[in-house]
C-alpha cells in the first residue's frame, strides 16, 4: 500500500506502508518439532487461536502454502 508523508508545512512525499511480519517459531504437535514462520501479527493470532497444525491444513487446502 502507498501513501503520503505529510510534513508540519503540508508538503507530501511518498511513502509505503510494509507489512507487519515477524519470524516466530511454532512448536508442532504433529511433527514433534519446532517450525520457522514469517507471520504476520493477525496470522500469529489465528495460530493461537486454531493451533498451528490446523492452521496450516486450512493454508494448505486454501493453496497459500504450497511447500511440502
């Protein structure tokens, strides 16, 4: 997303808006290990919520993840 700094004088410049990711590791029942995620805070959210092994399944079935 792009937007505009807008300075004390009103003058407006560029800018873009990044996204909110953050590398946590996730411990996995399933797999009985620890899995690297570049998250963002919404995704961290749903794992909480859901667990990380279902998570995963729904991202899988919804063709957002597809490493095996």
């Amino acid at each position: 997303m792009i937007g505009n700094n807008v300075a004390h004088s009103k003058l407006r410049t560029k800018r873009d808006f990044g996204i909110n990711l953050k590398t946590k590791k996730f411990w996995s029942e399933e797999e009985q290990r620890f899995i690297t995620l570049k998250v963002s805070c919404k995704g961290m959210r749903t794992i909480e919520k859901n667990g990380l092994d279902a998570t995963i399944k729904e991202a899988r079935k919804k063709g957002f993840i597809n490493v095996v």
